[in-house]
C-alpha cells in the first residue's frame, strides 16, 4: 500500500493543474478528494475511474481482481467504439470467493491471467486492483510481474482500488499506470513530422472518427489516442509523438505533463466541443507541429479546412437559429465540458441560465464568467430537488445533463438531453455541433410536451382549480414555440 | 433431474451475475419512502444505481456509507451513523435499509452492533425503521441478496397481531417485474382477498410521474403494511428464494405458507387459482376461466414451432425455472443452461445440466441453440452465434419496458409463449431447391427450423 499511497500523493501534487496553483503547500498535500458525505455522496470510485480511462483500448483483456459487484455489475456500459477488436468488450474477473478472502486470491488471479492468454491471445493483460483484494493484501504487482516473466506479453497492474477515492483520482491513477509501465515501450514502425497524440479523449459514440477525417485531411496522423479506439502497441509508442492534444484535462493532465517532460512532447488543452473550440484545437494541433519542425504550409491548410468547415456549419445553423434562440438551457456537467459546450449553444442564440461547475477548475470558472458575464449563474453543487424546482417553474426549457439526472427533468415534463458518457450521438468537430443543435431542437419541439401537459380528464372535472393551474403551466412552457413552423419542415 | 456443475475455472468471462448487494438493495426499493444504503465504498453503490437507472428507466434513489481506505480499517461505525443521519435530516425515510458489502464484511463491520448503539444515541430517529442485511459481495448472488433482504425485513418488522380476514401476504422474488405485481394484485383482489406485496416494485418503480420530486422511493410496500404482513391468513411466496423470508413470518407471527416456484406455466397458475379459492371461499372470477382457455389455445397454436427446439438459456435459478419449464412444457429442449448461484430447485430442472457459470459458459454451449434467454449483456453472444435473442431478467438496458414484461397468470403465460413462437417464425428458414440435395453445412445449421418453414 505505501507505493499506492505515494502515488496518489504525487497525482495529488499535479503542478500543471489548474486548481492546484492556486493552493498553499499544505493544501495541496491534502489533495484534490473532498471528503465524502456518508449518506449524502453520488459517483463512482477511483476504480471506476480507471477502468472508464483505460477499457477504450480495445485489444487489452481487462482483468478485474475483486468480487463479482465490480465487474459483474458494471461491464460492457460504456460507450467507447472500436474499429477493429472487441476484446475490451467483454468482461474478466476474478470473481473471489470467501476463501480467496481467507487465504488470499493471488494464486487466482495468476491463474485467470493464464486462461485469458491461452483463450484470447490479447496484446496485454490489465489487472484492475479492487478494495477486497487490497485489504487482503494482495500483491497484484507481484503477480503481474512474474505473469509478464511467463508468458512474455505485458501484464500490467491498474492499483487503484475503489476506496482510495473518487472516480477522477482514478483517471489519473490509470495514467501513471500507462507511464510507468506502458508508454515508451515499444516503437512505431515510422515516424512523421505530423504525429500527435490526443490524450483523454474516450471515442464515445464514436466521436473520434468526428475528428479524424479533417485531421487526415491536413495531413496530421493520430500516432496514439490516450485511450479512445487505441491499440496497446499504439498507447506503447506514443512516446514518438511531436506534439499532444489534451482533451478533458482533469481526467489526464498527468499523462500530457509528464510526457512533455519525459520525451519533450508539447501539449495544448483543448476540447472539440463547440465551433469556435473545435478550430482553436485544430489550429493549435498545426502551431504545435510546425513549432517541431513540421513544414509550415500545414497551418495555411488548416485555416482552409477552418474556413471551409465554419462556414458548411453555419450554414446548416440557418433553419435552427430563430428556433432556438433565447431558449433557456440548464447545463449539468463536469469540467471542462462546462465552457466549451456553453460557448458553443451561445453560438446558436441559447441563452444558459445555469451551469455546474463543480468539477471546473479556476480557469475554467473563469472562462464561463467571460462567456456569461460576472452575474453567471453557477451553481456548484446542485441538488436534485433544486434542479427539478428549476424546471418546474419554467425557469429553464431543456436540461443537458448525465444520464443519473435525466429523470429529473423528464418527471418535471421537461425537455433533457444526454451528454455525457453514455450518450448515443456524436457531439464532437463540426458534424457534432450540428447534431447536437440538432438534438436539441428535437427536444424542444417534439409535440408530447403539449401531450403530456395536459390535465387528466379527471382532474378536469373533479378539481376545476387544478385544471386551471395546470393549463397556465403549460401555456407558460410553451409560449416560446407556439409560432413556429412545425418540426418536419427543419429535420 | 439435472446435473448441478459448477464450472472450474479462475477467470469469469462475461459475467451473468450481479452482486448480492445490490440484490438487497433493490428488494429495499420496493419499501415505500425508504433510502436504500450500501455500507461500502462509493462506488458500490454509484455501479448499482447506473444498472438500475438503465434497466428501469427511472430515478433510483440509493446512497452509500462512502467507506474510504481509513475508515474501512478503523471500522465504520462513524460511516454508518453519519450516514443515517444525515438521510435522515435530507431525506426523511420511514425506512432506512442498509446492506453491507465485500468490503465492510473483509473488516468484519458489526452493523447489528452500530445500530443498536446508534439508536441509544439518537432518539430522534426512533420513528425510523431501520433493516440491516448482511450480504458480502464474495457469496452468492443478486437473488441471494434479494432472499436475504426480504427474510431480514420481516424478521425486524413484521409484528405478531390478530388475523385480519381476507388478508394475503405475496412474498415476491426478484425475477418477478413490476408488471407481474400489478397482475398478481389483480388476481388476488379478484377473489376479494386483500394482499400485501412484499417487496413491491410496483409501487416504486413501475415508471409513473410524481406530482412532486421525492428523495426516496416513490411507492411500495408501507412501513404498516409490512408490520401488518404478521396478521395476515396466508403467505404466497413466489419463487423458492422467497421460502426463507416466508419461514421467518411464519416462526415470528404463525402465518402458514406456500411457496410456488413461479407462477408462469398451466400448472403453476391452477395452483394458484385453487389456492385463492380455497383462501377466499369464491369460485374462480370467469375472466380467469377464459384466460384459462386462451392459454391451452395459445400451446396449442404454439407447440409446432416449440418442439425440439434447442435453448440456451442464462439466468438466476427462479427466473430460469420459471421460463425454462414453460419451454420445455411446450416441447423445447434446455440444451444450453447456466445460473448464477447454487438452489434447490436446480436439481429438478427438465435439462442435463446446469452451469453455475458465466455467459462465455453458454456461449460455448449455445453453438447450434435456435433462441439464446438472457438479460441484455447476452447481446454481444446473440451476435456473434446469430441467435434470436429473448430478453429477460436484470439488466435490461437495450430495450425499453423492462419494467412492464409480464409471464406471470394464464395471460402473461400466453403473451410469452407468442413472443417466443413469433421469435422462432421469424428466424424461420425459407426452404431452398439444395436444401435436400446434399447435408450441407448451411443446411445443417437450421435444420430443426425445417419443420416450421414446412408448416
């Protein structure tokens, strides 16, 4: 445990974090893990945050030591795509048992490492360390070893068992993992000035491939993807990139800093949310390449493909603008998500009439008071009850949130959109932008809102005083939107 | 009948079971305001409530003791009764219901010990019930946990008192939907008898619209009415798991009980029928004579397309003999079986074998099958072999209404034997001029649907 202990230690001293600078000496050692409430905490553990990091890179087994509620409760939920293999697909456990608990299960889980190389073949082997298993004490850094001795593949050991913290110590706990044992093992069979990497970014509903075709086109080639669609081998050579792309920085900024000190990788931070998001990013990735010696032409190209794009989305924007705008929106998300997606429904004549920061670093607070002005309304940590209060009385017209809250809203009768992980539509580049506006208007003007309104009939004729109040409701709700054509002239 | 294995190996591929815990915890959503609790580490919990917010398509309230590394080694006693207080000061519960975990349970956390202390300590919550069920995540499975809750709550709060005529306990396993309750309430009421659903899902998680946002379960069996399952005539325990909890009522509060391993299939709903009639004193309501009949006409429609057809089916042992006797009732054979956890109904199963296993188990087996039963991780097997692929049992996260699947009554029996007889039409091989030429391999591999395409 003390290794453990030290390592979640240094994640906790990050210096390239935002929140960090900003903290005395002292505070900073005490870390970024608030103290949870017992009875009043939501959110997953520092396992789920490894395992959410690194289960997108899809040739890997993903061995989970622990009970059976680790794994049996929670695999293949994630929506992170694969091109090729599906191995990260399918779940692996240990499954304990209480005399695994007795004795110690370390003999297990070498064995199941052996029957998933024997039956699988997969490029690596990761060991996900779970609570039970770490308070028994067992070893699983031994074990991978000798496992890797073996059977010559890498087996690799993800310590970050569940009750160290929360899910974002997790993220960044599975990225020391890949530094300390992973990134800087192998070599790619060439190299080019244009190779990057994009490091936190997950492929969710596939929004990697979103990216990728304007990348190809200016040339630029995605050597690794920290994890999204990525092959062990790939995470292995991503040391021989030029320059990296960090996309949620609270998830892996670990990754980005200590590669640019390791193999003199430069990163910027960006996000491909949002339009304006989206170009920065694309203009960044270019600045950074011919900064290292990429031909200098690729920025000219980019600005083309830039112009180019903006203006196809602008034009797509046309049919929504006078629908959408002014309409009220209450943004439920985490980080870095907050500012980009904000600047982005602005661009489109939203107006946010609330967003969470509770996982937002200083700058990034920072940024939604540029985007919102001083009097921005954020809310840190939002309770249920107040976010269904919002609804209720129409202060808002449509939630974007979690997939956890969505039921907030929809019990309020109100319009919600996913976006987070689990969401089935691609938000990301400029085809994203236009989906997600897409999405929205959808929302808003689906015609049950009106349906589903409306009084019972018996409350119509049992309880006139209700029936009134509830027509003014609805009235109020939608008053918005009466004027507008119908939804099929615009999808 | 069957050979019970357990299979030997050391890694689970694909798992088919859930954890206990989060067994007892949605036993515990079936309480009416109640807060469901885990005493374990957050992600405990945070991993239940995903699964059940995607299986119901509702709000699941549930939290944690939030264990961290410090606290699982000095002992959580602090965790269990910050936690209980402050659900009590945010949430307000009639109930608060807490299981333990892997984790707290490796500690060896003396819950029952806290919770005495806890209550000398606090007599503001002396209005609170509050239901510990110990449930390590290492034994057994969901429906172990499930079983435990539901003994655990009647053995703390069901209360010895004169009969109440016409009162009638259902003990409801967890292989039932909130949908089969509704239909069980409606058969029960029928014969003028009055039940209390235990745990009732129905109430909680049926998918209805508050009027306003509540911080706990939005229905269920009520504090008095568990109280009050003590003075009831007669306890139906549906699905052998449920045995436990209808032994500990009738130790505590001398209700005798029957249980009946499911109530899907011909026999079983007879059963049934004869039980409330004699409870009730009424002959059966017609309705039920003629949904009588729609059943035998549905087998009889059906059987062409059920026999020798092969099933693989995965599932936890109530839910798997509840579908797996209908199957075979009309003909299937169970070719591929796993469960999750030891049972004695196992043993009598129509089939060779039975798995205690995992999905990679049946999917090996279930090469040739013609319809794979499994809830929704089956998905990625079902594609690979090119299964039809019938949904059943938690999770159900690619398909909507999982809430609202009823097998249970002569009705729901029927509606399940068309949705599968509709499944194997669907699946049915068009017959081609080379199908008798030469025993292809393509031709092999339906040659069971053969007779079907034929009629």
């Amino acid at each position: 445990m003390s290794t453990l202990s030290s390592k979640v230690q240094e994640v906790f001293d990050e210096p390239a974090c935002g929140k960090n600078q900003a903290k005395g000496e002292k505070e900073r050692k005490k870390g970024c893990t608030k103290q949870l409430v017992p009875g009043a905490a939501a959110g997953g553990c520092a396992f789920d945050g490894a395992k959410i990091a690194l289960q997108p890179i899809t040739d890997v087994a993903h061995l989970v030591h622990g009970p059976i509620a680790c794994e049996g409760n929670s695999w293949d939920n994630r929506g992170a795509k694969s091109s090729g293999s599906s191995l990260y697909r399918t779940g692996f456990t240990t499954d304990i048992n209480e005399l695994d608990v007795v004795y110690g299960g370390e003999k297990h889980l070498f064995k199941s490492v052996k029957e998933i190389f024997d039956k699988y073949d997969p490029a690596a082997v990761f060991v996900y360390q779970t609570c039970v298993t770490a308070l028994i004490g067992d070893d699983i850094e031994a074990v991978c070893k000798a496992a890797t001795q073996k059977f010559g593949k890498p087996v690799i050991p993800i310590d970050a068992p569940g009750f160290v913290g929360n899910k974002n110590l997790g993220n960044k706990l599975a990225g020391e993992a890949l530094l300390d044992y992973v990134i800087g093992t192998e070599e790619p069979d060439t190299t080019t000035p244009y190779d990057i990497n994009i490091i936190g970014e997950y492929n969710l509903a596939g929004e990697l491939w979103q990216v990728k075709p304007l990348l190809d086109e200016m040339g630029v080639r995605i050597l690794s993807c920290i994890s999204g669609d990525a092959k062990y081998r790939e995470v292995a050579y991503s040391h021989r990139a030029k320059a990296a792309m960090m996309v949620c920085s609270k998830a892996m900024i670990n990754i980005a800093r200590k590669m640019e000190e390791r193999y003199e990788i430069p990163f910027f931070e960006g996000s491909f949310y949002g339009i304006t998001d989206m170009s920065d990013s694309l203009r960044n990735i270019a600045r950074l390449l011919v900064d290292k010696g990429a031909p200098a032409d690729l920025l000219e190209r980019t600005e083309a493909i830039i112009r180019r794009e903006e203006a196809a989305f602008w034009v797509q924007m046309v049919p929504y603008k006078d629908r959408l705008k002014g309409v009220k929106v209450l943004l439920i998300t985490g980080g870095v998500k907050s500012w980009s997606v904000v600047s982005a429904l602005q661009e489109v004549g939203m107006e946010i009439v609330g967003t969470s920061v509770k996982k937002s670093t200083l700058e990034d607070k920072q940024k939604i008071k540029e985007l919102m002005g001083e009097d921005a309304h954020m809310v840190d940590d939002m309770t249920p009850r107040e976010m269904y209060k919002m609804l209720k009385d129409a202060e808002a017209d449509i939630m974007l949130s979690g997939g956890r809250s969505q039921f907030i809203a929809l019990k309020a009768k109100m319009p919600w959109l996913d976006i987070n992980q689990e969401r089935h539509h691609a938000y990301a580049g400029y085809d994203g932008m236009v989906t997600l506006v897409r999405e929205i208007a959808n929302a808003l003007y689906n015609p049950i809102w009106e349906q589903v309104r409306k009084p019972a009939p018996w409350e119509m004729q049992g309880d006139k005083k209700l029936a009134t109040e509830n027509t003014e409701h609805t009235e109020v709700l939608l008053g918005g939107f009466r004027s507008v054509p119908s939804v099929a002239s615009v999808v | 009948m069957a050979i019970v294995i357990h299979v030997k190996k050391s890694c689970a591929v694909n798992p088919l079971k859930m954890s206990a815990p989060i067994g007892a915890a949605l036993a515990f959503t079936g309480l009416d305001n109640c807060m469901p609790t885990l005493h374990g580490s957050q992600g405990c919990t945070a991993f239940g409530l995903v699964l059940f917010v995607r299986h119901f398509k509702e709000a699941v309230p549930m939290q944690t003791t939030a264990m961290n590394e410090a606290t699982t080694i000095m002992g959580g006693y602090d965790n269990v009764e910050q936690a209980i207080l402050n659900i009590h000061k945010r949430a307000k519960p009639s109930i608060i219901a807490i299981a333990s975990t892997g984790l707290t349970e490796t500690k060896g956390d003396d819950v029952d010990g806290y919770l005495t202390l806890i209550r000398k300590k606090h007599p503001e919550l002396d209005e609170v019930a509050l239901v510990y069920v110990s449930t390590p995540d290492y034994v057994g499975a969901f429906q172990d946990g499930w079983a435990k809750a539901v003994a655990k709550i009647v053995k703390e709060l069901a209360e010895p008192a004169p009969q109440i005529a016409g009162q009638i306990n259902v003990l409801a396993g967890s292989h039932l939907t909130p949908g089969d309750l509704e239909e069980i309430r409606e058969l029960v009421e029928a014969f003028g008898l009055k039940p209390i659903i235990l745990p009732d899902l129905s109430g909680s998680m049926d998918g209805h619209i508050p009027d306003n946002f509540s911080p706990t379960t939005l229905g269920g069996t009520t504090l008095a009415e568990i109280r009050a399952t003590g003075r009831s005539e007669f306890t139906l325990a549906i699905g052998e798991h449920m045995r436990e909890a209808a032994q500990t009522l009738q130790n505590k509060c001398g209700v005798p009980f029957e249980v009946l391993e499911s109530l899907t299939g011909l026999d079983t709903n007879d059963r049934l029928m004869t039980l409330l009639a004699a409870k009730s004193g009424r002959p059966a309501p017609n309705k039920y004579r003629r949904q009588r009949s729609q059943l035998m006409d549905a087998m009889l429609d059906a059987h062409f397309y059920f026999g020798g057809k092969k099933i693989a089916i995965g599932a936890e042992p109530d839910l798997l003999v509840a579908v797996g006797k209908l199957l075979v009732g009309i003909g299937a054979e169970l070719t591929a079986v796993v469960t999750t956890t030891p049972s004695p109904v196992l043993a009598h199963l129509p089939a060779q074998e039975v798995l205690i296993g995992d999905l990679e188990d049946l999917e090996q087996r279930a090469q040739g099958c013609d319809l794979l039963v499994t809830h929704s991780h089956g998905r990625q097997m079902a594609e690979r072999l090119k299964l039809p692929f019938l949904r059943m049992g938690i999770p159900m996260f690619d398909r909507l209404g999982a809430a609202h699947q009823v097998t249970v009554g002569y009705r729901g029996t029927r509606n399940l034997i068309f949705e599968i007889a509709n499944m194997f039409m669907a699946a049915a091989h068009e017959p081609e001029p080379d199908d008798w030429r030469q025993p292809a391999a393509q031709g092999a591999e339906c040659g069971s649907c053969a007779p079907a395409a034929a009629h």
